[in-house]
C-alpha cells in the first residue's frame, strides 16, 4: 500500500461516517468495539467520543499494530484523551502548526486540547475537518488555518507505507508494511 492510497482509505472512511448521530448520554457506536476496552483499560462508551472516534478510524482502516504506529501510541495503551493522544505526536517530533491532509487536528476548548478529527482537505487559509462528537455528530467543519482553535497537528506516521507502488507492504495485524530501518551519520573530526 503506497502513502496516498492509505491516505485516501483513512479519508474515505472517515467521510462515509459524516451525518452519523449520537444517541443519549453520548452513546455511541464507535465505543462499541470491544478492541477499544482492551486498549483503554475502561469502558470508553458515554464519555465525550472525538479521539475515540479518530482511533476507531485508524484501527479500522489499518489494524491495531499499524494504527498503533500510525499515530505513535503504544500499542496496549492507547488513549482517549485528546492532550494525551496530542502529546504522543509531540514526543515524536510529529508535531506541526501547518496542516497536511490526513493530519490528526488537535482543537482548543475550554482551556486545553479537548476536541480532534482528521484533516480532509488544506485550501487557501482553509482546513477542512471531520470530527467526532461535534455537536453530537460525525461533522464535516471548516477553519482558518491560523485560527486560535486549532492548538495543532499531528501527523501520522505515514513512512511506515510504501512512498511508490513497487513498493507495496501490507497492512495485516501483525505485519509491518516495510522493514524499518535506521541510519546514523557521524562526523568525525579532522586530526
């Protein structure tokens, strides 16, 4: 799978969930899965659901192992909450205050990171989003880029695919796409 062509899964995914509604007490049908007990620890269903339903997208469109990667949370441990998911991008220096299109959106409400969803689309000043749990729906909304709501962007680890098509990897649970591979250059003073 190339970068684009997980790129366009993830965003046709997360379009195909525009209009869903909550229903009371922000039940929901993305907490529904039981993956996500397991990997929170707690029962993530009536609680504010924005980055419950960003890591939904991802486990859906990739698998856990390749979710996990994709957006730098440990695998046993991801989280719920929008300052922590926000900080995993940061410790991993994928951390931006410009948008890409596939981007985890990071919102500020009330005094910190509460609310996310994916950028879909960066056009003229404009970041266009899908986000969960807005207005008690999956929403379609629209911002400046240089807007004082949008704290920043985290950027998935999209290296872990093929940048090209000869080079397809896969997406399977427990298979890496590509090996990883990592280089160190020194330099060496001149005697």
């Amino acid at each position: 799978m190339t970068v684009q062509e997980a790129k366009d899964r993830l965003l046709q995914w997360v379009a195909e969930q525009v209009g869903y509604s909550e229903g009371a007490n922000n039940y929901n049908k993305y907490a529904e899965d039981k993956r996500l007990v397991q990997l929170y620890g707690w029962d993530a269903q009536n609680q504010p659901w924005c980055d419950i339903f960003v890591d939904c997208a991802f486990i859906e469109c990739f698998g856990l192992d390749l979710a996990a990667k994709l957006t730098y949370q440990p695998k046993g441990g991801f989280s719920a909450l929008c300052s922590a998911s926000a900080n995993y991008y940061k410790a991993h220096g994928a951390w931006f205050t410009t948008p890409a299109v596939g981007d985890q959106v990071f919102m500020n409400v009330s005094g910190g990171i509460n609310h996310t969803g994916i950028v879909v689309g960066v056009s003229g000043g404009v970041v266009t989003t899908v986000e969960g749990n807005s207005s008690d729906g999956v929403r379609r909304n629209s911002y400046g880029v240089s807007s004082t709501y949008i704290a920043g962007f985290g950027r998935p680890n999209w290296g872990i695919f093929s940048s090209n098509d000869t080079e397809s990897g896969t997406t399977g649970e427990n298979t890496p796409s590509k090996k990883e591979t990592c280089s160190v250059s020194v330099t060496l003073p001149v005697i």
